[in-house]
C-alpha cells in the first residue's frame, strides 16, 4: 500500500543517536539533516571548494546536528563561530556520528571538496 502525503510529511524519521563526549563531562544528541540543512552543508563545502578554506566546517556539522532529546536544534548559524573554539577531539567525535547517520561518504565530501 503506498503512503499518503500526510503519511510521509508526519513520519518521525530523523533518527538521532546519543554520544558519549567525556571533554564535555556528558553526552550530546546527534540526530540526521533534514533535506535542507543537507543542501546548506553541501552549499558550506561548495563554497569554499575554490579556496580550500574549510575552516569551521566541523563545527558547522556539529551546529546542524546536535539536538535536544525531542530533536529540535541546540545551535544556530551564529554559534559556529563559538563552537570551533572548543575541543578538536570533542568536535570530532560528533562530526564522526553526524557524518555516519547522515550517510555522508569519503567519495561524497571528496566530490564536493576535490580541485
């Protein structure tokens, strides 16, 4: 039986998943993109493509990612900044959760970033 409209726009499908961050003295949700923060990522890396300026871009997946327990956003655009201040271990272990969930590969960001 195929799925209504309203079927697929109230499905609960971005699954979130909690990670351990000890630098944090807890742990944090990550949970998927929606479609548009996704194309804001890819639009992120693209733009940066022809510089091969990727500063900031782990805490810029971290500001999309992680969430509270019901999935809503804990950061904005404007805590990016903020955010690549804090621990380089701590940020990459998140990225590491945020890039599996998200299905991003090798061959995804290479395509995105590659000369």
């Amino acid at each position: 039986m195929a799925l209504t409209k309203d079927q697929i726009l109230g499905a609960a499908d971005l699954t979130k998943e909690e990670v351990e961050v000890p630098e944090w003295n807890g742990s944090v949700f990550v949970r998927m993109l929606t479609a548009k923060e996704r194309d804001v990522l890819e639009s992120f890396w693209l733009a940066r493509k022809e510089s091969g300026n990727f500063t900031n871009a782990r805490a810029q997946i971290v500001s999309l990612t992680v969430c509270d327990e019901d999935g809503n956003r804990l950061f904005t655009e404007e805590d990016v900044e903020a955010l690549s201040g804090k621990s380089a271990a701590a940020l990459q272990k998140v990225y590491n959760v945020a890039m599996r969930l998200n299905r991003f590969t090798k061959k995804d960001v290479e395509e995105l970033t590659k000369n």
